[in-house]
C-alpha cells in the first residue's frame, strides 16, 4: 500500500513537465508537489501507526491495527438487502425500458422484451412467496408489489403502446412498499454492522477509538445521505460537513472489494490527502475547512456575481 505511495514521491521530479527546461517558478511549484506527497505519506503512515484505520466498501469493513499489515474484514450478510433490492428494482427496470425511448406504440423489440420481463416477475413471486426468512409484513408487502408492476406490464403489453400515465400511476402505488423493503434492509445491515463495532471494541480494547478514522468508498449516485457514511458518522461521532474523522471516497465506476488484489490504496490515499489538508489549511489559511472546498471558489464565485445574466 505505502510501497506505491513512496515510489509516486521519489519519481515526482519526473512528472514535472518540461524538467530539462523547467523555469524558477516550474522549480519552486515542483518543491510544494513532492513536499505534498512526502507529508501525504507521512501522514498515512502516522494514522496507520497510531489509531484504528476503518475502510468501509458498501457491506464490507475493512479495520487496520497500528503495526498490523493485513486488516481484520467483516462482511456483513446482504442477502436481505440483495432481495429487497431485486424486488424494488422491478418498477425501475419497467420504466427504464419503456420510458427513455418515447410513449405511444411499442416496437418489437420492447415487446418481446415486456415477454420476457412479466416471466422474470412471476418467477420472482413464487420464489418470494416460498421464503421462509422475511421479517414481519415484508413477504405481502413485496407480492403486492410484484403484483401491480406485473399488471401495469401485461396491460401494457395487450395495448402494444405506453403512455406516461401508466408509469406514474404505477410507481406512486408501489411507491410506499419500496419504502418498506429499504427500511427493512438497511435495518438489517446497520445492525449487523453495530454489533461487529461492538465486537471490534471488545476483542480491541487497547486501540484508540476515541481518534479511529474512516473513510467509506461509494459512487456519486448515491453519494448525498449515504447510509455507510451515516453509520460512521455516527459510530466515530463526526460532521459529515467538517469530515474530521470520516472521509467519503467516491469513485467513478464500481468500487473493487477491499479484501481484492488491488486492496482500497486509492481510498486510504485520499483519506491521508484529507487529514493533511486540514492541519494545512489550519496552519497556513487559519481555516481547517478551507481546502475541503475549491482554494480558488471565493474569487471565482466574487467574479461571476459581477457578470450580467446571460
């Protein structure tokens, strides 16, 4: 992990641009980019030394001890949370198919597509009907709502056409089942990640949980009221606004399990980027939050007011 962190600083001289013919000015911005990653570098290595580390990848917890190279892993059972999912998706996936290419008459295409759709929905009703592990209401809250998406298909597939009303009549009905089935699973994951704190803190009691921090790796959609991110919060008594002591790390495409080949380097890199910035921005700015927002933001947002409506 730190391995690539110190290689990147000893090349960084290399990454300047035009090095042979570098300027003074070139020179003196080169020293603040190999001193930022020099400091990045100690910084992680001193949070890896010093307090628990936490790296969360949707159901997956990765804890690092100080002076211990291999993480302790949870994964949490998701399978809840997978069936939920699979059953609140239906409604979504009806939309997605019909809505985005235009209503009225339906192509061939999306026809045999709508075949093979309302087959899919009736397997998944009578393998939901037959489980034995759902909580409370949740088993007829889920039929019924497999029920009305399968209706809303086969009415659309006798007419050959879609129009938006069937959509959104469709989704206010199913609207408060999908409610439901969240609350449910992600009640069910929160509390299994509860009590593995729990557990940590008990097997761990030597550590400093009082200053662990954490960084949660996820995608922009969703990013805003990330539930990892809430449970941290909460499990490490932090400000999502100020992000002391929980970064959110988001990713461009799917994160890679934190227990891969790769391992989360990238995540506990930014989490390192972020401490620093702080105690740079504190120092130097008089603001710890200051760089957690755009340096050059205050100018350019003074500029723009100044410009007349376009």
């Amino acid at each position: 992990m730190l391995r690539n962190l110190f290689r990147l600083v000893v090349a960084a001289p290399l990454l300047l641009p035009g090095l042979a013919h570098a300027t003074p000015l070139e020179d003196l911005n080169g020293a603040f980019r190999s001193s930022y990653r020099l400091a990045q570098v100690h910084t992680l290595t001193r949070l890896r030394a010093t307090v628990p580390v936490l790296v969360n990848r949707f159901s997956q917890i990765a804890l690092y001890r100080p002076g211990v190279a291999q993480p302790e892993l949870f994964d949490a059972d998701e399978e809840l949370m997978r069936e939920t999912r699979a059953v609140a998706h239906t409604a979504a996936s009806l939309y997605l198919r019909l809505a985005p290419y235009g209503f009225g008459t339906l192509d061939s295409e999306r026809m045999e597509w709508l075949a093979t759709f309302m087959g899919l929905i009736r397997g998944a009703e009578a393998e939901v009907a037959a489980r034995t592990d759902l909580p409370g209401d949740l088993k007829p809250v889920q039929l019924g709502m497999l029920a009305e998406v399968r209706g809303a298909a086969e009415r659309i597939y006798l007419r050959r056409e879609v129009d938006a009303a069937t959509l959104t009549i469709l989704a206010a009905t199913v609207r408060a089942a999908t409610d439901r089935g969240f609350h449910v699973a992600v009640g069910s994951t929160l509390e299994q990640f509860r009590a593995q704190a729990g557990r940590w803190r008990q097997q761990f009691p030597e550590l400093d949980w009082t200053n662990a921090v954490a960084v949660v790796i996820g995608t922009h959609q969703p990013r805003a009221l990330s539930w990892q991110r809430q449970f941290f919060d909460w499990m490490l008594r932090d400000d999502p606004i100020r992000e002391d002591r929980v970064v959110f790390a988001e990713t461009l495409g799917f994160p890679a399990p934190i227990d891969g080949p790769e391992g989360p380097d990238d995540a506990l890199t930014l989490l390192s980027s972020v401490m620093l910035d702080k105690a740079l921005a504190a120092a130097v700015l008089g603001d710890p939050l200051v760089l957690q927002s755009d340096a050059l933001g205050p100018a350019a947002r003074d500029i723009i007011r100044g410009w007349p409506t376009p």
